[in-house]
C-alpha cells in the first residue's frame, strides 16, 4: 500500500509539473511615457490570477495586465459587459463606454474599447481596455488616466496597445 501510495503521489506531480501553458502575453517593455513602478502580483493570493500593476510616479495613473489562467476562449462582450456593469454602478455622474476594435489579432479574438468614468465626489478615470481570448487564458490590459490624457498621449497608448498580442507556440505564426 504505501509503494503504491509513493508512486500515486509522484505520478500526480509529475502530470502537475507538465501542465504548462503554450500562450503568452507578450507586452512591449519598456512602459510609454513617464517613470512606473511595479506595485502588485497576484491579486488577493488568487492563484490562477496574475496581475502585473504599474504606477506612474508622478501621478495616480496606472496600467495593468491579468491573466486570468484556464480561463479558455472566452466572449470578450461579456468581459466588456461585466466590465460596463461595475463602472455604471461606481460613476453616478457620467460613465461611457466604447468599443475601438474588435478585429481578431494573430489568429485571437481581441476587443479594445475606451470607458470614461465621472462621480459626484470628484473623482474622474479615463480606461483604455484591451482583452484577449486565449486558447488557455484570458488577457486583460488596462492603461487607467485619473485625469483627461492629451490627445498625444492618448495616441501613444492606443498604438501601444495594438501591440500587444498572444504568442502562442503552437501556432509559429501567432509570435512572428
């Protein structure tokens, strides 16, 4: 019993050590614009979430990238819904959101949309959201404004943005 207990358990590790995801989120580096400092990794100990947040030193602006592991082929409107659903409930005076672009990115659904948040207690937030539908995971890419970017730097995240992809190994032309 305990030979086979012994083997059980290293079989069991061995299959969980080969788990391995074939996709990455490839993400030019270094950040646009301004000096940031990575500030978290996975939120709230969640461990098949990874959050990669960076915020600007000289401001509240900030920029995130998720990926949200085993979260498979998933519809990205409903991403943007829940999305749209959370900022309608937090921005009392004016909350907007647009889609930019939905066209599929080196074989990936993709949609990139703007949300613009105002409330009655001040605070204001401009949200460029760009999410990828992976074959094994979900990706999320915010770049958050807590003041109205300039045009200029709207523009410079936007074609940042479309720079972003999904490489993923079994598709060679998906990482060219």
């Amino acid at each position: 019993m305990k030979v086979f207990y012994s083997c059980w358990c290293l079989m069991l590790l061995t299959a969980c050590s080969s788990l391995q995801y074939q996709e990455r989120l490839q993400q030019p580096m270094p950040l646009p614009e301004g000096e940031w400092t990575l500030t978290r990794l996975h939120p709230n100990d969640l461990v098949l979430v990874t959050e990669m947040r960076w915020q600007d030193k000289s401001s509240q602006d900030l920029v995130q990238s998720f990926v949200f592991e085993q979260q498979s082929n998933v519809n990205l409107q409903d991403t943007k819904r829940i999305d749209d659903e959370q900022g309608q409930l937090n921005c009392d005076l004016l909350f907007d959101s647009q889609i930019l672009n939905q066209t599929p990115q080196r074989g990936y659904p993709q949609l990139t949309w703007v949300s613009e948040c105002k409330s009655s207690n001040g605070s204001y937030s401009k949200v460029l959201h760009k999410a990828i539908a992976g074959k094994d995971s979900l990706y999320v890419f915010n770049r958050i404004w807590r003041t109205q970017p300039l045009q200029t730097e709207w523009d410079l995240w936007l074609d940042y943005s479309r720079r972003i992809y999904v490489c993923d190994q079994r598709q060679a032309s998906s990482c060219q």
